[in-house]
C-alpha cells in the first residue's frame, strides 16, 4: 500500500514507498518462530550467530585509516588505541591497491593520497611500529595484492613474535567485487580466485584464527544497488568463492568458518536492520541447504559493517554526524560483529585525528550509554521488521535463482547483468533526489545559505617524494640477486599448481616490493579487461 500525500511537511511528501502505514500480525502470519527466526546462535541465525550477542562481547570497534606515509599512519594507529578502538583496519592507497610502486609512472599523484603507501616489508614494519600484532585484530581493505600485503602483515608478525596461531584479523581479499563496482583488479577472474583459494589455503593450515575473506557488500551498495541486490550480489560472490575453494581441493568445513562478510549501514533504518537478519537467514541455508556444509560455523554470517560514505554530504557535514550515528545504530541492532563509523567530513577528504575520534566516540555511545546492547535483537518480532526481513530475503533469492540460471557469479559479471542492475538502481536512486521526491537534508532540502568551515587533512606533495626515495635506497642495499631468485620463484609457481603464499612470503623477506612481486604474477597470468557494459 502506498502511502498517499498528506500535505507539503508529511514524511510521505519526502519519498514514496510501498511500505505500509501500519502492520499487524496478519502480515507475519507465515513466520514460524522456530523455523525462520529460532533462538540468537542457533540455525538460521537469523537473530544473531551467539546465544548473548554483545552481553558477551561488544562489537569489535575499528576505524578505517591510512594516509601518507606508514610513519604518519602509525601515528594515527596509536592515537585511536589510546582513545579505545579495539580493532585496526587499514587503508592503502590506490597504487598499493593496483600493484604499482610508488615509483611507477601511473602512480604519480596516487602515493598516500586515498591510503597509506606500501611498497615494502620495510613499510609495513613502520606502519605496525610498537603494535604488538598478536594482541591486535587486523583488517586490511585490500584485494588484487591481498597475497603480497598479508604475507607482509605476517613477515612483521613473525620478526615480533614468531606466532601466527594467534593472530586474528581479517585480509579483504574480495576480488569478485572489483570487477562490479571498484575496479582495484590486476588479473583476470580465474587467476584472481586461484590467488583467494591459496589464501583460504594457506590461512587453514597456517594462521586459523584468520579471517581469509570479507566479502563486501558495501562497495557494491555504494555503487547504488538496493539493500536486496547488496544481500543477493554479496552471498553469491561468497557462493562463488566456496565453489572455486572446493575445487581447488579444500573441504568446505576447513574454510567456511573463517570467511567474513562486509555490509553497508545505509540510510532506510528499518530496511538496514532487516537486511542484515535476511542475510544472516539466507546465507545459513544456503550454505546447509545448496552447498553441504556440515558445521555450524560454516553456516554462521560474520559480518563487519560500514556506514554509507556515499550518503555523506560535503554541504553542511556537522549533517553527517546525525546520519553516521542512525546508521551505525542500525548495524548494532541488525548484529554486527565489527563496526566502522564514517568522520563528518569524509565528503571532502580523509578525517582529521578529531573527526576521526567524534567517529569513534558515536560508537562508544552507542556501546556505554544507549542500553540496545542489553538486548539480543530489540526489533526481533516486530511485525513491521520481520516482514521486511522476509520481504528482503525473497527478493534476495529471486537474484540468486536469477544468477544461477546465467551460469553463475562469474557468467553473470562477464555478461554485464550485475553491472546492468545497479547502474539500473543507481539511476533510480539518484532521479528520486534530485526531483526531490527523496529528501537530503541540507542538499535538496533546507540547505544552508552559509559555507561551512571545516578542517581537512591535506596530503603534503613532498609524501610522494619521501617514498620515493626511500624505495630507491631499498632498491641499492637489498641483495638484488636474491629478489631476482624469488620472483622466479614466483613465476614457476605461478604456471604451476603450488600454493602461491609461501613463495611470495620468500620474496616478501628479501625485500622484494608490491610492484615486482605483481608484476611477476602479471607475467604468468596478464591482466583483465573491463567488459563494456551498455
């Protein structure tokens, strides 16, 4: 039923809806408690994968950061510690993402701008400098050079400690994504899934506590997919990569359980809240129902959320505080396991040290001084969430079958399909705000006449230089003929079936750089082609 007009300040002058105007029990009069809903950490999980929720253990509180230089990065790390993040989560920038040194000709401009840069093992002991990593949960956004950057990550662990049995982090690892919605990819879609499958691999015999994926689901929705695409889009990437890992030779039971999911905290409220219990219900019984998996943890969806950068304005950011916090509330009472909550003035640029702690401070407002954490799913019952979640979860499916009927995740990517529905929905999405039948407040509706003054973080130029350079005298004091060796090493595995980690962390500890050990792979497996999507 769609809500009718009544009059130019009614909410249903804002934006029109097929949401009713009230629910009743009729409208959940399908729902069976023990079949659909069941109890917090029982199948289907649809109200939380632990019996407690955060009554045992609040969400894990990290902050995404990363800019410039590792030593300026590291800085930042230990402030946000002190200041009571429980997690860390890293952003490279975008030639660390891509393969390219920081001397590369298409890195010039790129070096620390959207991240920090890495380009050696040298780097990321100066980004992790005085962090002891084994008492630290790690996330690192990171994808086509996931192998490069992880066996860095576990190079610094081991000169520190010796011990990857207890290191917990997550490496993003998620390359079917990039090719939707971000396109940070080097390789070609197989290759790119034998280097994911021999991270599940390597992580399952190596370092358990690992999380060897996350599948995301927030880039994807940021692209402008709707809460039912980002639900149906992520789980069959996930579904894609279970396939891919079982016949590369792992039994499922041995990786399921350490693959994590990345969803986005969007603006519908109640709609976010649904989306992440339809999710939780959906992946549950596919991963039981469609792909055999045996164990509990392998049926549980663990998931790390974001709110939406995308509905972040630069006009009047003290706005985006308000937005960040209802979103960031809609993640806790939809479950999260991780939460990350964006700085008021990511519009414009990176956050500042204060935007980026009111960020971290929301959160512990939330976890002190709100009281939802009391409770395991507050919303669990109400007739207008659990309709929602249902509503959500069969939309979702019907992508899914869709998906399955092309071929699969990688058919349907390669035809264009995935790519076609969120430009689709993008579209949409962006014709309702600026007919203003969609509200933003203080974007198309009770702007502010006065500019604000704000703050931003600027990238000094000279970072670039500095890395440079410091790359260059690396380059002169390693053996050379050792890196050479190892990227050798690199290439015959590469063209062969072995496990591609263990060489790579080889040529990590030589000093080999982000750039040569891609280009090395470049060499055996060349590079993708977007598909032109009309």
């Amino acid at each position: 039923m769609e809500i009718s007009s009544q009059g130019p300040g009614s909410p249903s002058k804002q934006k029109k809806s097929h949401t009713k105007i009230v629910y009743r029990p009729e409208d959940t009069a399908g729902l069976d408690y023990k079949q659909d809903l069941g109890e917090a950490g029982e199948y289907p999980f649809t109200r939380g994968i632990y019996p407690q929720m955060y009554r045992a253990r609040l969400w894990t509180m990290r902050q995404y950061a990363g800019f410039a230089t590792p030593e300026e990065s590291n800085r930042r790390y230990h402030y946000l510690r002190s200041q009571g993040v429980t997690g860390l989560s890293v952003a490279f920038d975008l030639p660390t993402q891509l393969g390219l040194d920081s001397d590369h000709p298409l890195a010039a401009g790129e070096v620390g701008k959207v991240g920090v840069a890495i380009d050696s093992l040298e780097d990321m002991d100066r980004l992790f400098k005085g962090i002891p990593l084994v008492e630290v949960s790690t996330s690192m956004t990171i994808n086509a050079t996931a192998c490069i950057l992880l066996a860095m990550y576990l190079v610094v662990a081991r000169r520190q400690s010796g011990k990857w049995k207890s290191l917990r982090g997550t490496v993003q690892n998620d390359i079917l994504k990039e090719y939707i919605a971000r396109g940070t990819y080097i390789y070609p879609p197989q290759a790119s899934l034998r280097i994911t499958t021999d991270i599940f691999s390597f992580c399952s015999t190596n370092v358990p506590h690992w999380n060897t994926a996350s599948i995301s689901g927030y880039h994807i929705r940021e692209a402008g997919c709707t809460a039912a695409q980002e639900i149906a889009f992520t789980l069959a990437n996930g579904e894609t990569y279970v396939h891919a890992a079982v016949q590369a030779g792992l039994e499922i039971d041995e990786f399921a359980s350490r693959l994590s999911f990345f969803f986005n905290a969007h603006r519908t409220f109640f709609e976010e809240v649904a989306k992440f219990r339809a999710a939780r219900r959906l992946w549950a019984c596919l991963m039981r129902e469609r792909l055999g998996a045996c164990s509990p943890k392998s049926w549980m969806l663990r998931f790390h959320a974001q709110t939406a950068g995308s509905t972040l304005s630069g006009r009047d950011p003290e706005n985006n505080v308000v937005r960040v916090a209802l979103q960031a509330l809609s993640a806790v009472l939809g479950g999260a396991q991780s939460l990350h909550t964006n700085a008021q003035d990511e519009a414009l640029g990176l956050p500042t040290e204060a935007t980026a702690l009111l960020a971290l401070r929301t959160q512990q407002i939330l976890a002190y001084e709100s009281g939802v954490p009391e409770v395991v799913d507050p919303l669990g019952g109400s007739w207008f969430v659990e309709k929602l979640t249902k509503d959500l979860e069969e939309e979702a499916e019907a992508y899914l079958e869709k998906i399955h009927s092309l071929g699969g995740m990688l058919q349907a990517i390669e035809s264009g399909y995935v790519q076609r529905e969120i430009q689709e929905a993008a579209y949409k999405q962006q014709a309702r705000l600026e007919s203003g039948e969609e509200v933003m407040v203080g974007v198309n509706r009770f702007e502010s006449q006065e500019e604000a003054s704000i703050e931003r973080l600027r990238i000094d130029p000279e970072v670039e230089k500095g890395q440079i350079s410091k790359l260059k005298i690396l380059r002169n004091r390693r053996d050379s003929s050792q890196v050479k060796g190892a990227l050798e090493k690199i290439r015959r595995a590469a063209e062969g079936q072995s496990n591609l980690m263990p060489v790579v962390i080889e040529a990590v500890e030589v000093y080999a750089t982000v750039g040569e050990i891609a280009d090395a792979l470049r060499d055996v497996f060349g590079e993708h082609k977007e598909t032109i999507v009309i």
